[in-house]
C-alpha cells in the first residue's frame, strides 16, 4: 500500500494532540507501519498546531510536504484555509465549522474571512464540514470536538468501528471514556 497522509490541524489546546495519538494507535493495531510527528508552534498561545499521521506499508519520513495531504483533519475552519496548500489535488477536508479569531482579529488589525467553507469548496477542495462543538456539548463535554472529529474521519476509512472504540478505550481515561465514544458516534452519524 502507497503511503497516506493525514494532517490533524487546529489551534492549541483543542486537542490535536489526543486526536493524532488515537489515529496512530489506531493504525498501528491495523497492521500499517506509522510516523506521527506533532508541531506544536505557540500552541500553549492559542496558535495554530499542526500534527502529521503517515501510514502505510513502510513509512520513511513523518513529514508531509505541500500537495501530500490525503486528508486535512481540522478543529477550526480558518485553520483548513491556512493549512490548504498541502492537499492532495484529489484530498478531502474534513472540518469543524467553529471559529476561533486568532490575535490579529482579536486586536482589530485583520478580519475573520468570511464563507470559509464555500472559499474552500471553491478551490476545487472536497469540503465535510460539521459543527463539531455542537456535537461535542450533545456528547457532554465541549472538549470532545477532536473526537467527534474522528467519527466523522472513520468514514473515509474502510475500518470497523470497534477498532476505533479500541483505540478510545487505549488512551481515554476510563471516567470519559462512555462520553467519547458518544461523541465519536455523534461524528459518525453525521
């Protein structure tokens, strides 16, 4: 199998992090030989944080360079606009609508783009956009969008779900373990 590229994008303390190690995990118990490499820039900030998941038969590198992103895997959706230049020309974009303004906003020197996601479909990018933080409150906690996230990820993957439970099982805390897999089906149902 070539090798694939997942990008897991997003802005510091949105739980990339959790979200790239459950898809390693994932992977891995699939038999697939993975590299997971997370940048994580200002992320203790409120920056912009990038994470690479490549999984295939052999994987040499953990970085994926422009136009390589099967997938772009993002928490915010101006995050999928920043991070575009890396999909595939054949990619898919799966995206939480939520909007978080980054400092320039904040302070009045920039604008929050508007109509992301038709921009992003404009391009010629094949768009999944959901509002995942709506779905992560109906699951019981705001800070389960990564997971949502992956719900709606697992269905580009020709995987069971209950390798997917058994990837949250292996790294959620056993107390917010029913609430992730809630949110993950949430994703998924979408």
């Amino acid at each position: 199998m070539e090798t694939k590229n997942i990008m897991i994008v997003g802005v510091g303390g949105q739980g990339s992090l959790l979200a790239s190690k459950l898809l390693g995990h994932l992977l891995l118990s699939q038999g697939y030989d993975v590299k997971v490499s997370e940048v994580h820039g200002m992320s203790q900030r409120g920056g912009s944080v990038v994470t690479y998941v490549r999984y295939g038969d052999r994987v040499c590198s953990p970085v994926i360079d422009l136009g390589e992103a099967d997938f772009i895997v993002s928490f915010e959706i101006l995050e999928a606009a920043r991070w575009l230049p890396y999909l595939k020309k054949d990619g898919q974009i799966v995206t939480n609508t939520q909007q978080i303004d980054p400092m320039p906003v904040i302070t009045g020197a920039a604008v929050y783009p508007e109509d992301l996601v038709a921009k992003l479909k404009a391009s010629g990018a094949k768009v999944d956009a959901l509002d995942c933080l709506a779905l992560a409150e109906e699951a019981g906690s705001a800070k389960a969008v990564n997971i949502v996230l992956l719900g709606r990820l697992s269905h580009y993957f020709d995987l069971p779900e209950e390798a997917w439970m058994a990837s949250l099982e292996a790294n959620v805390p056993p107390k917010f373990l029913e609430m992730n897999k809630k949110a993950f089906r949430l994703g998924k149902n979408q």
